[in-house]
C-alpha cells in the first residue's frame, strides 16, 4: 500500500499563479491564491525526473524514456477528461491547503471556509435557507410551486477566511464556531501590485503594459498537499518552480503523522469523493466542496435538477499548460471550493473521468445540515 507524504511549498519570495482569465487578453492579471491540482501534478512529475538525472530543467520534453515513463508514467496530461491515468510512481493526490507554522512545528492545517459562512463584529455564525411552497412570483405573478429564501443578511459583506482544525471541528459537529483573525486571507496572502510589459502570445500585446497583482504569504504560512507515492524515498526536498510565471519555492516532505484534523483525517480515508458523497447524501445533509468541482455539461443538468438550494460564489475557469509545447488548453470551468450543495434526494452521476480526483479536484465532504 503506498504512503501518504506531507509536502510541503514555502515562496521563495512572491508567486503568480495563472488563471484562464489572467493568460488571456487584456491589460489587468491577478494571481490565483492557491495553485491548481495540475500545477502541483506537474511540478512533481517535473522534479522527480530532474532528481533522477533523467531530464535537466533547462531542457524539458514531453518525449520520455521508458525509465521516465516508469516514475512519472505514461499520462500526457492533454486534457482532465483524458482516459489515460497513469502518473507513474504518483499514486494520488489531495486538494492543496495551508500549513500554519509555531517555532518551526507544524500548528495546524487550514482549509476555505464554506459558502455558508459569514462574520459579523469578530465572530462566524452559519446562515441557512427557508423553503417556503406555494409562492406567487414577484415578476411573472405565477404560483410556484416552491421558492427558496436564504437567511444571509444582505448587508454583510462577503470576507476571505481559512479554517483550522478548531473551525472544521466544530462546523461538522454544529458547534460554535470560534474566529481567529489570523486566519483572515488578508493576514496569509499580502497582495503586490506592479506594471508588466506583455510578451508574444501572454496577457496584454507584445510591448504594451498591464497592471499585475502578485502574491506572497504571510509569515509562518505555506502550501502544502498530501501525496501518496509507490515507492518510498523517490522524492527529495528541493528548489522547484511552480507556475507559468516560475515562481521558486522550497519543497519539503515529510511523512504525515497529525491525523487529528478532521478534514485531513478523512481525505486520507477516501471519505472525500464527491460523487460518493453526493450518491450517499439525503435530504437532511449537505455537500461542502473542499476543492474546485470538475464536470461535464450533462452531470451539470444533473447536478442542478437535483439540488434544492446552493452557495456557489462565482464560478473559476483554469486552463492546462504544457510547458514544453508552450501550449494551453480550451479554458475548463468548475465550481470553486467553499461551494456549498443541499440535495433534495441522492444525487447519482456517472462522469468516468479518471484524472481530477486523482489528483485533487473533486473533494468534498458531506454533514449534517
């Protein structure tokens, strides 16, 4: 059975992660906050050749020998619908998350807060939704058969925040939730703003400037997966480079121990699936998504009919660069993390697409409402 690792990415110094809306044209690129599944994928399938003297980073190539193809297999990685799977001594990989650092000892794992969540004067509380049947439409003046009405108050604007063990510990056992402003996004992601000069085929055209916002994280803070490797010491702590624009980071792994995290407990007992999770869930449970949700249009019609009511704060797009081609893919929409799903029934969707559980979309977990 492979061994799940904690690995660990700490900035080097500020960091770009490219989204499909800030590679493409215009005059204005931000940074995603976290970097996708298939960043992280391909930084490992990158530095486990680098460290086996397979390839050299100044020189990499999608052609691969047998010996390449043994550690970081055969997938190419065109597409997440792809049928081919095969990521060699990869076995499998979480959503990425944040460590929080005390002395040099890891303190705690956090992870976005769910949809449903909302801070008023320094504290979180939950809101839900009131169905009522029955319902005569303010536009059309028809009788509906039914009409959801959130209970979020209006007035409160929407906030950035990560929840430790203490948060998830007492949101899936419906306790209070305790609030610590250190966990406030804007305490782990400083924001940087300065002028780029666009180059052939990125952002703005080729010699013309656009504003760019970078980030870095705030002290005490890093990236960090969980990753189940076949063969034990294959990987070393190294200088690797995530993202298009080759942001540096220092990568350490270590083997995963604390397993108290309730989160983190049950993503390494595969409890995390979302369609098992959806498949499984009744009307008085809800599915909170804890990574970015992959699906086709049909699973989509799907999804939508069967669901009662959702929290989805807008909707993400990222696109697959293959860095040796300099190639990138049709734009892939998903319903980002946080996303918060009440089924009226069990929800049975059939997508036979291998790849992004494997290696960490379609995470979430499913509780009591």
């Amino acid at each position: 059975m492979s061994k799940p690792y904690l690995i660990i990415f700490t900035p080097i110094n500020k960091f770009f992660f490219g989204s499909s809306y800030s590679l493409g044209e215009g005059f204005y690129a931000e940074s995603l906050k976290f970097p996708q599944p298939t960043t992280i994928l391909g930084c490992l399938r990158t530095t486990i050749l680098v460290q086996a003297d397979i390839i050299s980073p100044a020189t990499i190539t999608d052609s691969f020998s047998k010996e390449a193809q043994d550690l970081t297999g055969t997938s190419t990685l065109d597409g997440l619908d792809h049928s081919d799977d095969n990521f060699g001594v990869i076995e499998r990989l979480s959503p990425v998350f944040i460590v929080k650092f005390k002395y040099s000892a890891i303190e705690d794992f956090l992870f976005p807060v769910p949809a449903d969540i909302i801070k008023k004067d320094c504290s979180l509380t939950r809101f839900g939704y009131e169905k009522k049947t029955n319902v005569k439409s303010k536009y059309s003046e028809r009788i509906v058969e039914y009409a959801i009405f959130s209970k979020r108050n209006p007035k409160l604007h929407e906030f950035g925040y990560l929840g430790g063990k203490d948060f998830w510990d007492a949101y899936i056992n419906g306790s209070k939730l305790p609030y610590n402003s250190d966990y406030d996004e804007d305490k782990i992601f400083i924001s940087h703003t300065s002028v780029g000069i666009g180059r052939k085929n990125r952002i703005a055209e080729e010699g013309m400037f656009y504003t760019k916002i970078d980030y870095s994280l705030g002290k005490n803070f890093a990236f960090a997966v969980i990753l189940w490797l076949k063969k034990d010491d294959i990987l070393k702590e190294d200088v690797v480079i995530l993202g298009g624009e080759q942001s540096a980071f220092f990568m350490k792994i270590l083997p995963l121990e604390d397993k108290t995290h309730p989160v983190i407990n049950m993503i390494v007992k595969q409890e995390c699936n979302v369609f098992e999770n959806l498949k499984s869930c009744s009307k008085w449970e809800k599915i909170v998504a804890l990574s970015p949700i992959v699906l086709d249009e049909r699973s989509n019609s799907i999804l939508a009919d069967k669901i009662e009511h959702r929290i989805v704060k807008g909707m993400q797009a990222t696109r697959i660069i293959k860095r040796a081609k300099a190639l990138k893919s049709e734009a892939i929409s998903m319903i980002p993390a946080g996303s918060v799903f009440y089924p009226k029934e069990p929800v049975y969707l059939e997508l036979n697409w291998k790849i992004p559980y494997k290696i960490g979309y379609n995470y979430s977990i499913k509780i009591r409402r």
